[in-house]
C-alpha cells in the first residue's frame, strides 16, 4: 500500500496534490473514534453498511430523508428486515458509537468519510439522478478539506465524473482530488443477507480517479471487506462492472424466459431440459419466471440502454432482454387464466401468493405481481386476493381498490377459482392438491412439485399441460 504523508501523489489529472494526511494515520483516526462515517440513507443498502461500520468499532452518523427512519433508527429499529442490523443499530446506540441525525448537511460537517448509499430511480426509462444530487449538493455545503465522499448506488457510466463530482465541487469550492478524495464503491449485496455479502460474501469493489483515494479506499473499506477487495483505478470501469452484473442476469433470465416458451408451445418439461444442459460446464441457464422485479436488475439494463442511445450505440441484446422479461406477467396471466375450467369471467375469484418481488424478502419494488394486478384490472376481474408472509403494507395496493392483501394462508387459497404463485416464499413450498382441493393453481416461478397436485390442476411456466 502506498504510505501516502507529505510526498506528492501524481494522478491522472497531471494534479499535484500536497500535504495529504498519510493513509494509516486516516485508519487510525477512524478507529480511534475522531473520525466519523456519515451513511445517507438507512435503507436496503445504507442500514447493512452502517451496521457493517458499527461492527468494525467506527463511529457512525446515521442519516435519511424520511422522519420515520429517523425515528425508528434513533429507537434502534430498522425498517428493513436484514439479520444483525437492529442488533448493531442498538448497541451503537447505547454505546454512543451511532449518532442519527436529520440534518445532511450538518452529517456532512461532522463526518470525514460520507458513504452515500441513496437510490436512484428509473422514470419514464431514464435514470433519475434527483435524489443523489439532493445529497451531493448536502455533502459539499458541509464539505472540509481532506474529506471523502464514497459513492454506492449502481450508476450509468460516467456519471460519477460528468454529473456528480462536478456538483461536488461547485457546492463546496474544493477541488477533487486536490481537497477531497471520491471513492465508487459499487454494492454488491444480496438482500436478506446483506450484513454477511458485505463482510464476507463476495470481494469488495472500489474505485476512484486518482492513486491517493484509492489507497484510501483500500485500506478503509479492508476494515469491512474480510473477501478481499478488487481495486479498480477508473470510476466509471466500476460503474460499468456493477451494471454488466445486473444485465448478464437480466439477459440470461429472458433467455431462459425465452426457452420456456418454447417448450411450453411444445409441450416439454423446460426444467428437466435445463437441468440436463446445466450439467455441462460452460451452460448456466437461469430460471425463467413471472416476471422480473426488484431494484436492481430491472433498472440496471435500463441504465446502459439510456446511455447506449445517447452515444448512438445499439445495444440490441440487452434491449430485446428487457422487453421479453417485461412481457413475462401478462404471457404467465393469460397461460394461468386458461386453467379455469369452463372459462374465466370478470367474476372470478384470484389469488396471487407474493406480493414481494422474490421469496425472502419483504420488498415489492417493481415486484411482477403489480404487473398482475393491473392486467387483472384491466380485465375487469373485481375478486382479487393477494397473500404475503412477508408484506402488511396495505398501502402498497391502494391502487387497486377491490384487492385486498392478507397474510393468513388458508384463507387466501380457500374458495377461489385460480391460485397464482408470484413469488417462491418460502412458506409456499409445501402446497399441494390436499391444501387447495380442486382450486387450479399456476406456479409462475417452476417452485413446486407437480407431482403433488392432481391432473388438471397444476400448470406453470416452462412445464408440460398434460401429466
Ligand atoms: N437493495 C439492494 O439489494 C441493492 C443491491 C445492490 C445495489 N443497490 C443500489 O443501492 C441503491 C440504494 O438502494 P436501496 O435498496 O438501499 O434503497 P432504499 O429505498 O431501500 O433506501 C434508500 C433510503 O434513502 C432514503 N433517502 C431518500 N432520499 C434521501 C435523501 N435526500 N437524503 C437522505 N436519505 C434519503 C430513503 O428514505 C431510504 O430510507 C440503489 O440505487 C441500488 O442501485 C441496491
């Protein structure tokens, strides 16, 4: 590692930067407790790694936009059902190792490092950059000499260097690389684990534009990092590599999107076909489904066809990807509706089983099964039950105004006419023809046996009519 100190560090800008705090001494500092990790914004992403911060003994300042994460955070309750974060929140709490604050730009003032762990969003298939400039615009205005931002959200390349340092530099009058330091460290968890990707499921990723910060980088984020990390010099190669992980699942899902057609039109069991290809090494098919939902890998693809397009690129495999997978909900409906006996009317009776966007989870973010629900909408069937282990939310349905969300299992497979399984809880895994009697039921994720329902009464994606 480079020792840093008072010698001039040369980076890619031709800037000379002078007097710079040596890398250990910064290391020092944060463990000792003088200085300070902001996180913006305690969601799916920011509350693991602040727990993360917490659990390697840094001083935490705890921010978010929301008045009731700020609540529930300064009572040691997070909103996000990760394991060990209401552990670490409360002990940090109790030991005056966690601070929360409402202020951003105080956090700012107050803290060395500013993880900043805000969403952006996808409107209108453009990538909304609004709220991570809100914070950007916070952090410069409390911005001091020799401070670090480190960036986390998955980015459309360049973005970090076109959009945000920029924004940086004009809230605070500093000049990166000169007066502060930015680092990409690109997320990599997946959720309901999140605490344990983080510390040792994968290699951390991190990046920055010039040799100081990522030195810094390296020897800070090894704190949390027990995987290693990969160090990457060029932030928008980061930007890239987080992106390339979500589309290489998006277009292997519509591949096996794809396949699954097929062999539903031919009438051949595509799981049986699958496993069978997958046993050669170089084939990984992926499991098709209802419908693919969440923050990510809808949105990633997203992102590089936004930005494909302003460079007049064509990125025509990831494009024809994201349309196949979109049109999963309503191919799955209209195959599910074919299994009411006699035909379906408006005053079918429907239950979908997940309203989360996969098993395990309690986020619905982009789940298909809203897809569903407005397709269902759309064909006018009024009687429409959704069931989640996971999600109470009542509110996340007020759209649908005749659809009523419930949590008692019995009561939402008894007495209706089709049963959709949207999402493989769990909790789901031992339905069967003793459970439903003669309710159809379609499995929109290849999740249950189909040997353990009677003939007639099971259909699913990829899987042949008759038995
Ligand atoms: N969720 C995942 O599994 C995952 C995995 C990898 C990467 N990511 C990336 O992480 C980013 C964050 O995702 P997330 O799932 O944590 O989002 P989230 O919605 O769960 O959390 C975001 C938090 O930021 C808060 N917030 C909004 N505006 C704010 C502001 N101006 N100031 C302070 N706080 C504010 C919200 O109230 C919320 O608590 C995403 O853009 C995604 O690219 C997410």
């Amino acid at each position: 590692m480079q020792s840093g100190g008072t010698q001039s560090v040369p980076h890619n800008s031709n800037q000379i930067s002078t007097n710079r705090e040596t890398v250990e001494s910064i290391v020092d500092k944060f463990r000792s407790g003088e200085y300070l990790v902001s996180v913006y914004g305690l969601g799916h992403v920011g509350a693991p790694i602040a727990s993360v911060w917490l659990r390697a003994g840094v001083k935490v300042i705890g921010i978010d936009k929301s008045q009731q994460v700020i609540e529930n955070t300064r009572k040691g309750v997070t909103h996000i059902p990760e394991p060990n974060v209401n552990e670490s929140f409360t002990k940090g709490l109790i030991e005056g190792q966690f601070l929360v604050y409402d202020d951003p730009i105080k956090a700012s003032v107050d803290s060395k490092l500013k993880m900043i762990c805000v969403p952006v969003l996808i409107r209108k298939n453009k990538p909304d950059l609004s709220i991570i400039k809100e914070v950007i615009i916070s952090i410069g205005k409390g911005l001091k000499k020799d401070d670090i931002i480190s960036i986390h959200p998955s980015l459309p390349p360049l973005t970090t260097e076109k959009v945000l340092v920029p924004l940086l530099e004009k809230s605070s009058g500093l000049k990166s690389k000169i007066d502060f330091s930015v680092i990409y460290n690109p997320e990599r968890i997946y959720e309901g684990r999140a605490i344990f990707d983080i510390e040792e499921g994968h290699p951390g990723i991190v990046s920055a534009d010039d040799t100081y910060s990522l030195d810094l980088a390296l020897a800070l984020f090894s704190l949390m990092y027990k995987k290693g990390i990969i160090k990457i010099f060029g932030i928008k190669i980061a930007e890239a590599e987080k992106l390339f992980e979500g589309v290489y699942r998006d277009v292997n899902i519509s591949l096996a999107n794809e396949l699954a057609k097929l062999c539903d039109r031919l009438d051949i069991d595509f799981w049986e076909a699958k496993k069978a290809a997958n046993s050669q090494s170089f084939c990984h098919i992926h499991d098709p489904g209802i419908g693919v939902g969440g923050a990510c890998i809808p949105i990633y693809p997203q992102f590089i066809i936004d930005v494909a397009l302003k460079n007049k690129v064509n990125c025509k495999i990831t494009k024809t990807g994201r349309a196949i997978n979109n049109e999963m909900p309503s191919y799955s409906l209209s195959k599910a509706l074919r299994l009411i006996r006699g035909k379906y009317s408006r005053k079918s009776k429907i239950t979908i089983l997940g309203l989360a966007f996969r098993g395990g989870v309690s986020d619905t973010r982009l789940s298909p099964t809203f897809d569903l629900l407005k397709e269902l909408a759309r064909l006018r069937i009024k009687d429409v039950i959704v069931h989640d282990p996971l999600v109470n939310n009542t509110e996340l349905i007020k759209k649908f105004k005749d659809v009523k969300l419930v949590s008692d299992l019995n009561y939402a497979v008894s007495g209706r006419d089709l049963i959709i399984l949207a999402t493989n809880h769990k909790e789901y895994a031992n339905i069967d023809s003793s459970m439903l009697g003669h309710t159809p039921i379609y499995d929109g994720r290849g999740f249950l046996n189909p040997a353990k329902f009677e003939k007639g009464l099971y259909g699913g994606i990829g899987r042949p009519s008759l038995r």
